[in-house]
C-alpha cells in the first residue's frame, strides 16, 4: 500500500510538471510572437517614405502647411526646402492656388531605402491650367521631387517616416559660369564676367555682364536686378542695390523691361560691397528657375 501512495503521488507531481512546463513554454512563445509582430508589423511604419513625400507635397500645395509639416522632421531647423533652410523659406505665405483642372497625379519613380534612410523621386503632374505657387515658383505642368528621409521613433512608441530634404531638378539647376541656360521654354540667360571696377569709393563696387536671350514668338519682360545675386565664399549673399551711382559706371545698364521676339540682350548688373568680394557663386533666381553657376 505504501508503494502504491509514493506512486500515485509521484504521478501527480509529473504531471504538474508537464503541464507547468508546457504553459511555461506557450508562455515563451507566445512572448517570443509578441515581440516579433511588435518589431516587425506594429512598429513598421504607417506610411511608406513615398507616401510621406507624396502628402507633404499635396497638404503644402493645397495650403494646409500645419498639416504639411507633420510630414517633415520636427527638428525643423534641419529640414531643406528647395536649397533653402525650412526656417527661412516657410515664412513665405501661399498665393491661392489656380482653381481650373482636376487634382495633381503623383507617380512613385524610385525608391531606396537603406537602413533608417530613404531616398524617393517622384513625378508630378500638375493638372492645372496654370501653374501654382510653391515656395516662390511657378510649377510647371509636369515636375520631378526627390526627397530625402529618415525614420524616426522608438521601439516602445513605433517609428515614421519624416522628410529631411525636397528638391527638385527642374527647378534648381547648378551650371558653370558662362553657360547658357534655358530658364523657361525658348527663354535663356548666361553670365558673362564678373570682376571688380577700379573705382575710388570708401565702398568697393563690382559689375556682371549678363545675356538674355528670347527665342520665342512673343515678348517677355525682365528684370536683372531682381534676377541676380552673388554668394561670397564666406555665404554671404550680395544683391544689386535698388539705387546706387554705380549704376552708371558700366554701359549698357541693363534696367530691364521687354525682350522682343529673337532679340538678345546684353548688359551689366552692378553690386556694392563694404569689403572684397571672393564670389564662389552666382545666382539666377526667377519665379521658374533657380540657377547656381560655379565660379572657379
């Protein structure tokens, strides 16, 4: 009889075990499952970068820019808008946008994402009658981005896509000095010299020769001294004063106004300094076009 009670309490205490340690490992597992679908799926992030991009651009083109930047890293003194930091750009306010076509078609060219970064082009196509404005350009009828991300987060509170950098390379255009470059359709401008005028003034005066060039059936109107900037190699930016005598130290001034069908057009744009300038670029901006020429 002894025997026979060590026995079957020996079977209850296996049995115990077995079951103990069967919950103990679907316990495991099941941990093991949890963490995995919060790694690999609950953690992913909501949104592809593409569909980041591709948000950010409708919410700010649409005139939502609260919207538009949740979309952006939120860090925003790091973020790059057209060659531009974000905190100096984003104060420009919207011009309602053309009210004629149908919404804007985004089509997802490339995608690469390596590690918590990504990189997406993106095509657009603008569907309206006119263009709009964003961030100081006209959009043309059809426009290629590219935007640069990150992914943010954490592995408690789940990761995002955010945009560090949009660019775009057909709004802004980077060319060597003395190139002619196409600024809107049959329209083209080219630097000619930039150099420094033997001049007796407490300040120190420069002038760039400028071209343009109009190809088209139909008059169109300039403006140089709006047009063109130059960035010293320090990054200080110089702009031609709106009134300075200099103006007339090199002719033809070039003022500006109507450039008739298959006429060229050449002149000088003057700029006024308290120091030496040492240019490293030369930019021309319009509502169109963004053109950075190297100076060597």
């Amino acid at each position: 009889m002894l025997d026979e009670g060590i026995y079957e309490e020996k079977g209850w205490i296996d049995t115990f075990k077995n079951i103990f340690g069967k919950l103990l490992l679907l316990g495991i597992v099941l941990v093991l499952i949890f963490l995995l679908a919060k790694t690999f799926y609950f953690n992913k992030p909501k949104q592809s970068p593409a569909q980041v991009a591709i948000s950010y651009l409708q919410a700010e083109q649409s005139s939502q820019r609260n919207l538009a930047e949740e979309f952006l890293l939120p860090a925003l003194e790091k973020v790059e808008i057209l060659g531009e930091k974000y905190k100096d750009i984003s104060r420009l306010s919207w011009i309602q946008k053309e009210k004629e076509g149908v919404e804007p078609i985004f089509e997802t060219k490339e995608i690469k994402i390596k590690g918590k970064d990504a990189q997406v082009k993106i095509l657009e196509k603008t569907n309206k009658k006119d263009g709009w404005i964003f961030f100081d350009y006209y959009l043309p009828k059809q426009i290629n981005f590219e935007a640069n991300l990150i992914k943010i987060g954490s592995w408690k509170k789940g990761y995002q896509w955010r945009i560090t950098k949009i660019n775009s390379p057909d709004l802004i255009l980077e060319r060597k000095f003395g190139e002619r470059v196409e600024i809107r359709e049959n329209v083209f401008v080219k630097p000619i010299q930039f150099e420094k005028l033997d001049f007796p003034a407490t300040r120190k005066i420069y002038s760039l020769e400028i071209e343009y060039e109009n190809s088209s059936n139909e008059a169109i109107f300039i403006y140089p001294f709006s047009d063109w900037r130059i960035i010293e190699t320090s990054g200080e930016i110089f702009s031609p004063p709106p009134v300075t005598s200099a103006v007339f130290l090199r002719e033809p001034i070039f003022y500006g106004g109507e450039l008739k069908p298959a006429e060229i057009k050449k002149g000088y744009v003057m700029f006024e300094a308290e120091k030496e300038i040492s240019a490293k670029e030369i930019i021309f901006k319009n509502m169109e076009k963004k053109v950075i020429f190297g100076v060597e």
